[in-house]
C-alpha cells in the first residue's frame, strides 16, 4: 500500500514550506540589527554606566567601556536569539532607550 504524498506514513503532519526568497532577507536583518542595534545599545549602557560609577571620570569611562563590549556582545545575541525580528527590534529599543534615559537624567552628574 503506498503512502499519500500529503502525509508520511508515520501519521505525523507535513512539514510547512518556508518560501525561500524571505529567508536571507531576515538573516540580514537581523545581522545589521545585531551590529548597528547592538553598537547603540552598548554605547548609550555606557554613557549611563559612565555617569553612574563611582570614582575618577577617567576611570569610570573605562570601566563603563569595557562594560559595554558585553553588553554589545548580548544585544548580538538577542537579535539572533529572538522568536522574531520585530521583537528582537522592540527588546532592543526598549534596552537602548532605558540606557539613553539613564544618561540624560545622570547627565548633570548627580551621581
């Protein structure tokens, strides 16, 4: 008895067809969003750490720019690891405006 193309005789349903021409669009996207996405992100988290650490001005900015190289590395990966590209879009907007909100209310050194 042969089986039906639409289903395999294992009773498990086809797997869906992803159109072919979407797929490197999305992967560089999400690889521009992790580059550029991720630089702004880390560069508004270290203005924010920058203001916000303690000690010399000098030595907080490198603290905080050494900080930012991990920050810059997960917002990479959460562009990549996100279920979608608009949510990786939104998650870091919302991480990159929570940074840029903390250095304009650090801005005149209150800290």
């Amino acid at each position: 008895m042969a089986a039906s193309s639409s289903s395999p005789a294992t009773g498990t349903a086809p797997a869906k067809r992803v159109p072919r021409g979407n797929g490197h669009a999305l992967l560089w996207a999400r690889g521009l969003l992790g580059l550029l996405g991720g630089y702004a992100v880390a560069a508004c988290w270290a203005a924010a750490l920058a203001r916000l650490l303690p000690g010399a001005k000098a030595d907080a900015t490198l603290v905080a720019t050494m900080a930012a190289f991990v920050v810059y590395a997960l917002a990479a990966i959460w562009a990549y690891a996100a279920r979608s590209t608009l949510r990786a879009t939104l998650g870091l907007l919302l991480a990159g405006g929570l940074g840029a909100l903390l250095a304009w209310l650090l801005r005149g050194g209150v800290a």
